[in-house]
C-alpha cells in the first residue's frame, strides 16, 4: 500500500469501457493504481451509432440497471459510476441536455467524496465535452484505438472528439507508433505499448488439466480467445477450418458477429465467453493460438492487439497477421502476409514438438512488459503531469516541484 496521505494524492478520474465487463489495457493499469489514488471511475456509453438492434437493446437494459445502482463502491478507495445521459453523440442537442446533466451529476459526486479537481484518466475520444462544467487538475489521453473505426461508429462526430482531445490533453499515450502518427500536434506524446498479465498467462504451461468441454474436441485444437466480432477475417478463418479439416477450431469468446457459413462448418466450436481466471487452463488444451484479424482494416493496421503478448506469456506458438506493433514482437511470433502464408505458419506451427526451447523463449520475450512496469509509468505521468499544474513552489507526493 502506498504511504501517501489522502492530501497529498491526487485523485484520479477515469473514464474507460464498463468496469469488470472485460479485462481490458486501462482495467489492468487501474487496479494497480488503487494504492495510490483514491479512483472514480465512469462507465462508457459506448462509440456506436444508436441502432435498433439486439446489441444496442441489451446495453440500453445494461446501463439502465446500472443507472439504478447509482455510485458503487469497488475497492476501499475506488468508486463506479453510470453516468445519466441519453445515447447519440452526434447529436449537438442530445450533448447540451447531457452536459447539464453530467455536470451536475459528477460535481455531486466529486464533492460526495473529496475527490475536487482530479485528474483525468480517458481512452476515449468523446468525454471532453462532459467535462466542460467540472474542474480538473489535468487531463492524460489514453489512446488505445481508432474508435472512429468501430463497427456502427458514429466516425464524423468521434473524429471531431479526437482532434479536440489531442490538443487539450496534457499527455497523450497512444499505444501503437501507428497511433503516434495521428498526434503530432500534441502538447506532448508519449509511446505506451500494452502490457501483459505476465504471470497469469504463464501459468498455461503448468495446467496439466483442461476444461472437460475442450478435452472432447479431435486435436490438434487451434485457437482464437477474445471478442468475435467485425474486425475478424472469417474468410481467413474458414480457410483455417478447410485446410486443417481433421482439426478442431476453437473460438473462446462473446460473440457479437459471425458469419452464418462460418458458424456452421462442422469442426468450428464455439466455447463462449470464459472466466478471466480460467483462461490458462483454456489456452493449455489448445495447440496454435491466432490473431486472425482483417489486415486490410484502418483500424487494426494501427493497433497494438493486447492478446499477442498474452498468447506469448502462455508459451503457445502464435499465427497472427502482419500488423507493424506485431513486428516487434517477431521472431517469437509466426506471421503470414497472404493466406497461403498464414495457413503455412499454423502447419509448421503444429509440427513444433512440445518441448522445444521456443517455448521458453517466447515467455522470455515478454517478461518486460508486465502490467506491473506499465502501471509504474503512468503512475509517474499522472503525478507529474499534477505537478505541473501547482503554483509554484508548492508540491505533491511522489512528485516533482
């Protein structure tokens, strides 16, 4: 725990996807930093145009339950919250209702548990206008990707939020070098790659038992664990499930899209969405792990997919497709430029004997890239970036005049 005083902290604000939804970049680096900073955090209300869909009518009965809950207390210093607004942020009528309402709402919060003037913590693009009536220390955009490219993305009006994000922050962390190019206008911009749950992925090579619903499945088992959605190339994948017919393709997650056609090839199992905690127990039954994500798409060129240094960090030999943060990361990953290329990759990826010294090698490759390394960075940035905004001479913990 940290020694710092409640006075001498700054409190944190973070605007992020929905607490333990999902297990993403900024919920890892914010569970680190609840020893140090008394955290509110606020729920998303998502980048999509507002359809009428299945989709959109689940989250409306998400957030409306949440809304009910009010403030939720997570941690002995963390706090959630929903905030009351009406979706479509485009809409230049529907952003001045919510901003009135916003404000009042976070300042009530805010003064409800002495957390005036945080900083802000946001990796997304549309929360500036929301913050227009409510004081700030300063403000640190987290760029984790282009939402403007999200499928049903409301582009025009994400856009816009970006440019003004960029030239307002303080800091701004993209998290791919493809990203960086965006922000050259920035006050300042600093690299911050992903990081890796290091040892819980590791523990893939321990687990000598696998979920009894896998253990059933032909082998060789080849895998993809994470959200099935647009931005997958099933085409790619059904030349996967045809050319390795004998095997079995595994596909551990929510699914938000899928095609049809894919959906019914016979040796394509799907296991759903798993427990976080399970996953290494998942990853062990499975032979070759893929990223098999659309490689002419904008917006996975200049990503940086969180799950490669996960599949690492599990020792399994890895497929994924040419993307430039991936290259880093290479030789430890397999990658194919063209089907042909990919599909050979997963065969000579089969053929690896299961103690083959690149085993070791790739967990070796990720071991500095912990979350624990990345938290100790931003915990530098927020404080510094506090420090600056003092009056002269005065100063924080764990800071610099």
């Amino acid at each position: 725990m940290s020694d710092r005083t409640d006075e001498s902290r700054p409190p944190l604000m973070v605007f992020a996807d929905d607490w333990g939804r999902h297990p993403s970049s900024c919920q890892h680096l914010v569970r680190r930093l609840q020893s140090d900073f008394r955290i509110l955090w606020v729920n998303s209300i998502g980048t999509r145009s507002v359809q009428v869909n299945g989709f959109t009518a689940r989250r409306v009965l998400e957030k409306l339950n949440n809304w009910r809950r009010g403030l939720q207390q997570v941690a002995d210093e963390m706090w959630v919250l929903d905030l009351p607004m009406l979706p479509g942020i485009g809409s230049p009528l529907v952003r001045s209702v919510n901003e009135r309402l916003i404000a009042w709402r976070l300042n009530t919060v805010l003064r409800r548990l002495n957390m005036l003037e945080p900083v802000v913590l946001t990796t997304l693009p549309y929360v500036l206008w929301m913050l227009s009536g409510v004081p700030r220390r300063a403000l640190i955009y987290n760029v984790t990707d282009d939402y403007s490219q999200w499928p049903q993305a409301d582009r025009a009006a994400l856009m816009a939020a970006d440019r003004e994000m960029a030239q307002a922050a303080d800091l701004v962390l993209p998290c791919s070098r493809a990203l960086m190019a965006s922000y050259e206008t920035a006050q300042r911009c600093e690299y911050f790659p992903h990081g890796v749950d290091y040892t819980h992925f590791a523990q893939t090579q321990q687990m000598r038992e696998i979920p009894p619903q896998l253990a059933v499945l032909p082998g060789p088992r080849i895998g993809f664990f994470g959200l099935i959605y647009e931005k997958l190339d099933f085409e790619l994948l059904t030349h996967v499930a045809r050319r390795f017919s004998q095997a079995s393709l595994v596909m551990l997650g929510p699914v938000d899209y899928c095609p049809r056609e894919f959906e019914s090839l016979p040796n394509v199992h799907f296991m759903g969405k798993q427990p976080y905690e399970g996953l290494p127990r998942w990853l062990a039954g499975l032979d070759v792990l893929l990223l098999p994500y659309k490689s002419t798409d904008a917006m996975i060129q200049q990503s940086n997919p969180l799950k490669a240094r996960e599949c690492l960090a599990s020792g399994k030999p890895t497929v994924s497709i040419d993307l430039p943060e991936v290259r880093l990361l290479l030789p430890h990953v397999r990658m194919g430029t063209t089907v042909d290329e990919y599909l050979a990759q997963i065969e000579a990826a089969l053929a690896e004997p299961a103690d083959s010294p690149a085993v070791a090698a790739r967990q070796v490759a990720v071991t500095d890239d912990r979350w624990e390394r990345r938290t100790e960075q931003l915990r530098e940035a927020i404080f510094r970036v506090a420090a600056e905004k003092l009056p002269s001479g005065a100063q924080i913990a764990g800071g610099h005049p």
